[in-house]
C-alpha cells in the first residue's frame, strides 16, 4: 500500500483524518497544504496554508474537532512568521 500524507502525517486517529481529508476535499477555491496535525484523546487539531494570491501572503486555517464541535480559523500571514500558526485561536 502506497503511504501518502495524510497516513504519515496522522497515524492511525480516524476522526483526524477525517477533518483533514474534509478539508482538502471540499475547499476546491483554496488548495490547502497540510502543515501540521495532532490528536489528544477525543480533540483533534489540523493547521494549512495556502498561497494566497499576494506576493508575500499566505492564508492559514486551523481546524478543531472535539466533542463540543468542529471549529475553524482562518487568517492571513506573512510566511516567514514560523511562529503565526502557534499564535491562532481556535
């Protein structure tokens, strides 16, 4: 079977997977790249970016899956703040 990011990047969490490939799946405006992902007990977190269209921009969505919901974030950031991502609200 050919591993693909989202088996490396997620392990064995179905409902992360499940949020990640939603994403990726269903925004067809905004091609996201995976940027990071994790899973602790029944909470489940997944961050992207994406090139937003001006030079030096980049979006970034953080996406959360726990028992109370899904709830997601969206922003604009320069892609070179390495530290944006960890800054965002959920």
């Amino acid at each position: 079977m050919e591993k693909t990011i989202l088996t490396d990047a997620l392990g064995s969490c179905a409902s992360l997977k499940g949020l990640v490939a939603a994403i990726l799946r269903t925004d067809t405006y905004i091609r996201w790249e995976l940027v990071s992902a994790s899973c602790e007990g029944e909470r489940c977190r997944a961050e992207f970016v994406s090139p937003s269209g001006e030079p030096g921009l980049e979006f970034c969505l953080t996406a959360e899956n726990s028992p109370s919901g899904l709830r997601s974030h969206i922003s604009i950031r320069c892609p070179d703040d390495v530290d944006a991502l960890n800054k965002l609200s959920v």
